[in-house]
C-alpha cells in the first residue's frame, strides 16, 4: 500500500533534496532557502520561517503581494497601489524598490533587454527584471507592460517641450506640402495650356 501511495505522488525536487545552505559570507538578504526567488528575511515577515511564502500572500488585499510590501517598506501592509508622491502614475512602492525612495526619478531603464522599464516590472511581478512584456494578467489581449507605460504621465518640461517641437515640425511639413501641391498644380495647368495653343496653331 505504501509503495503505490509512493508512485502515485512523486516527491518534489525541492522536498528530496536538502535545502541549500546560505554561506555565512553570503549576504543574508540574498539568502533563499526554497529558491522560490522571495528572500528568506522577507518570507520570515511574511509567514515566519524562510520557507513559507508563496508569493501569492496579501494580506491587506490591495493587489499588492505582501513579499512586495515587505521589500518596498518593511511591512506586509505598508505599500498603497494609489499612492503615488510625484503624480506621474508610477506607484510609490515601485519606485522606493527600484531606486531607493518614494520621489526619486525611475526613468524607463530596462534591467534584462525586454522593453519593460524596471518599475512595470516591480508592478507586474514583484522585482525589477522578472517582467517578460508578455505578461497579461487581465486577459484583454494587451500586455500589461504597455498598459503600464500608457497610464505614465511625462515629468517636466522635457516631455512638454518635445510635444511641442513634434506638433512644430508636422505643421511645418504639412505646409510645405500644400504649397508644393499648388505650385504643381498651377505648373500643369499652364503646361496643358502651353500644350493647347501648341496643337492649336
């Protein structure tokens, strides 16, 4: 009896083999005993032991995973997804995890080469490069990257002036082509009229 409950549930790599063993040079909060890729020091806020996390927790239930919380500010409760200090669309939260504070600049630095900034990534799934862009947890048919990006809100005058020199150059080149239009169309016309009085005579 035993050995058919033996095959019929096979033993996990992770339950089989022993845990690994931080060194004690290795820096602790990279330290992840389950390599569920959640620190072993934020699993022991979130549940207690270095290998009880999920990843799926959220205590709060503000769509934020509490593992997330704890990296961005130390609490599994502490992070708001509304919360956003500059104005700019971009969460607090994600922000204090990419560089260091709820106001600083974040840019749209991608860590891994996948067209995802590092602070969409921190959105999506928790660390600055586990975004792949083809995340879409909605199911609308549009990656949640992009949304993400849609929602941003240009900061300073930079953004502003380039709108302004984009909008400068299209009216220009319109212009310029309406002018290049009549110019061509009054030459043809004296050009079939050239044409007639040639035939005519």
């Amino acid at each position: 009896m035993l050995a058919l409950l033996a095959a019929v549930a096979p033993v996990s790599a992770a339950a089989a083999a022993p845990a690994p063993v931080c060194s004690s040079s290795a820096d602790v909060s990279s330290c992840d005993a389950d390599g569920d890729t959640v620190p072993d020091t934020v699993e022991r806020v979130v549940c207690g032991s270095a290998t009880c996390a999920t990843g799926r927790e959220d205590r709060d239930r503000d769509g934020i995973p509490d593992w997330v919380e704890v990296v961005a500010c130390g609490s599994v409760t502490c992070a708001s997804p509304t919360r956003d200090s500059v104005g700019d669309a971009i969460p607090d939260y994600a922000r204090q995890i990419v560089c260091g504070s709820a106001t600083c600049w974040t840019g749209n630095a991608d860590a891994n080469e996948n067209g995802v900034p590092k602070w969409a990534s921190v959105v999506i799934c928790g660390t600055v490069s586990c975004a792949t862009g083809h995340e879409d947890y909605d199911a609308d048919g549009v990656s949640d990257a992009i949304q993400l990006a849609a929602c941003v809100l240009g900061r300073g005058d930079l953004a502003k002036t380039g709108a302004s020199i984009a909008i400068g150059v299209i009216a220009a080149v319109a212009g310029a082509l309406i002018v290049t239009g009549m110019a061509l169309a009054r030459k043809r016309r004296l050009f079939s009229a050239a044409l007639d009085a040639g035939a005519a005579a």
